[in-house]
C-alpha cells in the first residue's frame, strides 16, 4: 500500500473492492439521476440493499447535477455513510471534464467534514464506463485530496483511494508521487 502523510493525515491507496471498506464514509461514483447503475454503483446498491435506493428516491428525487455530491446512510454496508458524486463523462477533455471531476471529489471532501468523518474512501470516480483517461483522472483526485488536507479544519485523517484494477493502482500510485504534499 502506497501513502503520504500531510499535516498528520494520510492519502493511502489500495487495490480491492470499496464495499469492503469499514470507514466512516465511502464514496460511490453515480449518475445525475441517483437510481443505481453499473460498476462501483451497481456493487454499492448491491451491498447496501433497498434501502439505499429507497433513501435517495425520498431525499434526492431531483437527482444532482455532475461535479456534485450528495449524503445517505450506508444501510448494510460497513461504512457509516454514503457519498453519491457524479463524475463528468468524458468528451475528449474540451467540455469542463476536469473542473466538474474536482468538483465530484471536493463535494465529498466537504461533505465528509460536514458529517465530521475522520476516515473516507474514493472509487476511482469517472474512470470506469464513463470513459475518465487514468492518468489525468488520478492527478485530479489525488491533488483535491491534498489541498483539503492541508488545509485548516477538515475532520479527516484518514482517505484512502480503493482502486479495483493494477492499471488504475499505478496511475494513482504515480499521482500520489508526483503531487506536492509539503506544508
Ligand atoms: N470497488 C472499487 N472500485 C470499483 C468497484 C468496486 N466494487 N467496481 C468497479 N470499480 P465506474 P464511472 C471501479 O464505471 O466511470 C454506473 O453505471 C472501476 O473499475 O463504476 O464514474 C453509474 O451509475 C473504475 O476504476 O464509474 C454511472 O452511470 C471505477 O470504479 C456510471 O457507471 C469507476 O468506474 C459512472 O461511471
């Protein structure tokens, strides 16, 4: 498992499978009308059973817009909490993809203090079927990371990206060397 620490609190990348996760918080990577789907989404509203999806038909009927993030309750899975971000679709990198890829991660950041998580964990937003090139998608996630741990007042210590596949570990893994942790 790869890890830095910045301010006493860690980024920790490591390969599985993100239902697993006994956190304070999960992210999922959803869709802008929050009823499930494929992938990550597919396997949280698997593990976490009907009442996921009953939660976010009651609080979110509207769905959330893409680089947004809304909060549930974790129902069976081990974590305590949800996070649904929506990803952008990647379209060739001309359509806003990266600002709205920040700002799905940044929403749960912000998120996750609200609810005053110490731990979260991140799929690898974006990069499954919504077709995010790795590379460019683990710098993005790996960098909102940083800059909210080294900022003042975050409840976090602790946000570790799970990442399902050796390919995604190591664009991660080379984010996480390249990206500036220093005070
Ligand atoms: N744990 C961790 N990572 C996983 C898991 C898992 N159980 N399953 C898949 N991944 P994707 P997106 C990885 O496609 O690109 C859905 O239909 C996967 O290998 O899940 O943001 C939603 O409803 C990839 O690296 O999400 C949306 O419609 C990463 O998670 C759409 O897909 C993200 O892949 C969102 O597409």
């Amino acid at each position: 498992m790869d890890s830095v620490e910045i301010r006493r609190r860690r980024i920790e990348l490591t390969r599985g499978d993100i239902t697993t996760q006994a956190v304070d918080a999960i992210a999922n990577a959803a869709n802008e009308a929050l009823r499930g789907g494929g992938g990550v989404d597919g396997a949280i509203h698997r593990a976490a059973g009907p009442g996921l999806l009953d939660e976010l038909r009651d609080r979110y009927p509207a769905g959330t817009p893409t680089g947004t993030a809304v909060a549930t309750a974790a129902h069976r899975l081990p974590s305590r909490w949800v996070l649904h971000a929506v990803g952008p679709v990647w379209r060739g990198g001309g359509h806003g993809e990266a600002e709205l890829l920040d700002g799905a991660y940044r929403s749960c950041l912000r998120l996750a203090d609200e609810l005053r998580a110490r731990t979260l964990a991140f799929p690898a937003i974006s990069m499954g079927i919504y077709g995010y090139p790795s590379d460019e998608g683990a710098r993005i996630g790996v960098e909102a990371v940083a800059r909210h741990l080294g900022g003042e007042g975050t409840s976090l210590e602790v946000v570790r990206f799970v990442l399902f596949s050796d390919e995604t570990y190591d664009h991660f893994a080379v984010a996480l060397r390249e990206t500036d942790v220093s005070d």
